[in-house]
C-alpha cells in the first residue's frame, strides 16, 4: 500500500529491500508496516494532516482519517462497459475534513467500514478541493479524538431574503461528459453577515442588480468549516423586494482573523502588482494595499489577487472589502484576502464639476491630464492622442475625471517642446 506514495522514486524491488533493512536495522522491533512508514518519510512523502490536502503539491497523499459519515455504493452505467458502482466517505481529523471518493471494488467495501473508526488512506487529491479519490485504505490503529465538524446541507425551508452585494461575471465550465455549462456566483449580505452563492441558471437573475434586495425559494444552505454558502436551484423563484436590507459591516480597524462580512477603510498605500506563477503553470498577479479605519485608530493590510490587482486605488479611496477571510501574513499581521467569493467595492462619492487645460500623458494609473501643477487620471472610452494639449471636461472625485467631452488642440510645436523639457 505505502509503495504507490513512492512509485515515481524507485521500483517497488527497491522499496521492498528497503523496507526489510529499516526493519533489520531496528533489530526487528518495528513490523513491516511500521518500516514501510518509515521508508516512505525517508523520502520526503510523509502523512499529511486533512487541513493541508487543499494545497498539497503532491499527486499523491496519505493521511490518517476518523470516519464522520459514509455515503453508501450506487450503481452508475457506463456506455460500452458493465455497470460501475461509486460511494464516498467523509473523514476528519483535528484540521479539517475531506470528502473521499471509492469507485468499483473500493466502493464495495465501504460497506465494511464502520462510523467512528479510523483509516489510514492513500488518495489522489483535488486541486484546491477538500476532495480526494481513493487509492488504498486500511483500518489503523491511530485514535483520533476531535475532528472537525463534517460539511452539513440542507434545502431551505423559507425563502432566503438577502441584498445582492456583488454579482460576478458568467462562468463557461466543461462538463465531464463534454456539454457545456454556465456558472454564476454571487455574493449576498444581511444583518447576520455575508455569504457566498451561486447558481447554475444565471438567467433566473436577469432582472436583479447590486444594490438588489431578493427573496428566493429553492435554495441549498451548505456549511463547511463555519463557512456557509448558497446554492440555488435551477427550479428556484426570485423576487425583487422592495426597502432596504441591512448589511453586517466593521471598521478597517475591527478586522479579526477568519471571515470578514464588509470591513470599511480608506486606502492610505498601495503597492506595486506583483506577478507569480500559480501551482497550475499559469501566471497570476497580486497588489497589496493597507486601508485606514475611521478616526486613524487602526487599519488593515489587504492582498488582492488575479483581476482584482488590476483595479486602480488611490490614496484617499473609501473602499469597502466584502466576504474575505483575513489570516496572519509572514509578518505576523493580519492580511484580508480578496480572491475566489470575495471582492473590493468603491462606494459612489459626490463629485465636482472639472474643466482643465494640460498635456494628455500615459501614466501607469492610464491615461492623464497634466496641466503642470497637477495630475489627474482620465476615465473615458476615448483614445485621444498621447502628447497632445486638451481641453478636459467631466466630473472629478479623488485625483479621477470622469470624462464627458476631451478636445484637443491644433499641435503646437514650441508649446509641446517646453512641456516636454519640464517632463525629462
């Protein structure tokens, strides 16, 4: 069993001769299994602890698990081939909890098992999933006293009656059979706190906006780890209701460790994006911000990752961090991370009316003005030519100008060569 956590470092003779010199070794003090165990950390491929199969980085684990629910065998067909049966079981241990698959013979012997009893496991993990495909199981001798609490579901009795916080784009997602299919998440609040939700018909919400107070029937209320999340059917009934629904929020300078509902602040630094490569090969990106909270009397580091590294803040922005989950950083501060179910917003300000004169130029932030004793960053669809002087019109908030009209003047050869000189 433990040689499949080393196959890809020596053959199984090797692992054999191996094992019976570690039990040599010991004088014959350790049985076999015990050497085996002991191979198998020899060479780095130790147990991992449940909390940590998320974000293993090997194709392979084992790990020790108390059994917290077992899913019985159903049978499955399979075109060209015989019937396949599948079962899951659900195990923990003190850091977490893992959903893991049987298929076929290891399915059938899910009936053996027995609740409360403790396995030790070599399964395939998935990929930022606390899911895992079985691979060989025995029952151990190992005691587990407290595990996690398992994942709990149930279908909601009463309608869910929330405000739509945020709304994310549409999801294109392959199937295992091949057919499409359309995801949209969703992230919704009310006075208890925030949560993540999701559906797989996202034309059930056509009609409702952020801001959109709902109540919905037809939705599955799912737990994990006190982390709940909503997921509607494609049977579901939404309606647009009307007043206000009030919104858990804290101060930048309140933010504790786990999940945040919508913590407010205004930026006072923001970093450079950062890009890295992700576990999958890709290339991803990261900025860092720290918000202040009201009165100066703390604040907030913030990590924003993928396209929200991307959004443009200035010092002085009110920002609102909605639906993240702050953990300790390398340097022992706690850090609001904005990634998959979370998201920043920047509540609408009054504005001023702006008229301007002054070099249009291409900054980091994007296009801007200069007129020489100040800098403001453009927002417009227009594509007017860098270099060129411009009179600007729109609506100014924090250093930003909503454009509503750019003219730009005749060229003016002395002119532009004067405010280039001052540039260099």
């Amino acid at each position: 069993m433990h040689y499949a956590l080393v196959s890809d470092l020596l053959t199984q003779e090797a692992f054999e001769e191996r094992v019976e010199q570690k039990a040599a070794s010991l004088g014959g003090l350790v049985d076999e299994v015990t050497a085996a165990m002991m191979v198998v950390d020899d060479l780095g491929r130790s147990h991992v602890k449940i909390g940590s199969i998320p974000s293993a980085q090997t194709q392979v684990v084992s790990f020790f698990g108390k059994i917290l629910e077992i899913r019985p065998p159903r049978e499955f067909t399979r075109e060209g081939e015989p019937p396949g049966l599948v079962a899951s079981l659900v195990l923990g241990d003190p850091t977490g909890t893992v959903v893991m698959t049987l298929w076929d013979e290891r399915a059938e012997a899910a009936g053996e098992l027995e609740v409360g009893s403790v396995i030790e496991v070599i399964a395939r993990p998935r990929s930022g999933k606390k899911e895992a495909t079985c691979l060989a199981l025995r029952e151990s001798s190992v005691t587990i006293v407290e595990t996690k609490k398992p994942p709990k579901s149930e279908v909601m009795a009463a309608p869910l009656t929330a405000r739509i916080l945020v709304i994310f784009g549409v999801r294109e997602i392959t199937r295992r059979d091949g057919t499409a299919a359309f995801l949209q998440e969703f992230i919704i609040g009310d006075a208890s706190g925030t949560a993540r939700m999701v559906t797989w018909t996202p034309e059930l919400f056509a009609d409702a906006d952020e801001g959109s107070c709902v109540s919905i029937t037809g939705v599955e209320r799912k737990e994990d780890d006190g982390i709940v999340e909503y997921v509607v059917s494609d049977s579901a009934e939404i309606k647009i209701i009307p007043g206000e629904i009030e919104v858990l929020s804290k101060d930048a300078s309140e933010v504790t460790e786990g999940q945040n509902p919508v913590v407010t602040g205004v930026v006072t630094a923001v970093f450079e994006v950062k890009t890295f490569i992700t576990r999958r090969g890709t290339e991803s990106r990261v900025r860092n911000i720290r918000i202040s909270g009201s009165e100066n009397k703390g604040g907030a580091n913030i990590a924003l990752w993928g396209d929200a590294a991307d959004m443009l803040f200035l010092p002085g922005d009110s920002v609102q961090v909605i639906n993240a989950e702050a953990k300790l950083n390398r340097y022992g501060e706690l850090e609001l991370s904005v990634g998959r179910g979370s998201a920043v917003r920047m509540p609408a300000v009054p504005g001023e009316a702006f008229f301007g004169t002054g070099m249009l130029i291409l900054r980091p932030e994007g296009l801007s003005l200069d007129d020489g004793t100040g800098v403001w960053i453009l927002q417009t669809d227009e594509t007017p030519l860098v270099g060129t002087t411009a009179d600007v019109e729109g609506i100014c908030r924090n250093g930003r100008v909503e454009v509503t009209g750019i003219r730009p003047h005749p060229a003016d050869p002395p002119l532009l060569k004067k405010r280039l000189g001052s540039l260099l």
